[in-house]
C-alpha cells in the first residue's frame, strides 16, 4: 500500500493545495494531508482551524486523511507507515528551496522519496500568504480557497 504525506502549513488551504491533493490521491493509495506544528511561520489561524478546515474542504475526497504533527516529517511518515513525502512546486522560486528540504529529508531516511506535482495553471500563483493579505484589506478570495474556508474567514473576522 502506498501512503504519502502531504505536509505544509495549510494556513489556510488553498484551492491550489486541494489541486496537489486531488492528484496525490489519484496516484497513490492514500494521502494523508498533514498541518506540520513546527512550522516557523507565524500562524494566521490555528492548527486546529487550519485541520477542521481541511476536513470541510476535502469531504467526500476518497482515500484522504486530515491530522497534524509535531517533530520531524521524516519521523511522522515513519509513524505512518508512508513512503512518500508530496509537495508542490509553483514557481522556479520555490525549487530552491523544495530541493534541499527533499535532499535533506532523504539524507535523514534515505527510504523516504519526496514526489513533486505541478497545479494546474489556474491555481498555480495562489499562495496563503497572497490570500491573507487580500482578505485582511477586504479584498475577494472566493476564487482561491474552498468555499469553507471563505465562509469560516468572514464569520472569525466580525467576532474580532
Ligand atoms: P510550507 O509552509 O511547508 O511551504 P504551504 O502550506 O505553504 O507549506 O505549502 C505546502 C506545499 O504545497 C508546498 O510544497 C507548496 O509548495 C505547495 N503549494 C502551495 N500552494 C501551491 C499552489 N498554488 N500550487 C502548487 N503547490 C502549492
């Protein structure tokens, strides 16, 4: 059975993500989609907003688990059994950087194959940074975030 990982930040999930996930599951036998605790970013939203979110937005998806973690990806795809670690590539941009986390995590365990995938053209410059900062100066993200995720942003923005 092949397990892949889909780890980030998801803060939030784009439509862009759900596009790499979309393909993950048609590739392997299950992915699990996977908000990393770690993440050096300052948070948006919460882990736990950004995991229910995921789950809104991939319902009735088949073979897609949703969870976060804490430590190393390496050590969860262990815990997971998986073999795979998916990520996505937008931009020559993100190459840089998406390779030597790849060559790293192999040199850690070397059983480990990190599979890149291309979005579609459309959801292809969509970023969360982008989202946030159209959303925080009132701008439409409706067309680059699953519907949960819009609705959930508009209800949290008048509580504050
Ligand atoms: P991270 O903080 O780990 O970069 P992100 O949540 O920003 O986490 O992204 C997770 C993964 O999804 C990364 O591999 C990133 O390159 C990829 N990704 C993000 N947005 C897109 C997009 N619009 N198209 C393709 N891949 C994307």
């Amino acid at each position: 059975m092949k397990i892949a990982i889909y780890p980030g930040s998801f803060d939030p999930v784009t439509k862009g993500h759900l596009d790499i996930l979309k393909s993950g599951t048609e590739l392997f036998d299950k992915v699990i989609i996977a908000v990393a605790k770690n993440s050096e970013k300052t948070g948006f939203l919460t882990v736990d907003e950004r995991v229910m979110l995921i789950k809104q937005s991939v319902a009735g998806m088949q073979n897609v688990e949703v969870d976060s973690f804490n430590g190393l990806t390496i050590d969860y795809a262990k815990q997971k059994g998986a073999q795979i670690l998916l990520r996505g590539l937008r931009a020559v941009s993100d190459f840089e950087y998406e390779m030597q986390l790849s060559q790293t995590n192999s040199a850690l365990a070397k059983d480990l194959k990190t599979v890149f995938l291309i979005t579609k053209p459309e959801y292809n410059f969509i970023s969360s940074g982008t989202i946030k900062e159209i959303f925080l100066n009132n701008g439409d993200i409706s067309k680059f975030v699953p519907e949960p995720v819009n609705e959930y942003l508009h209800k949290r923005k008048l509580k504050y």
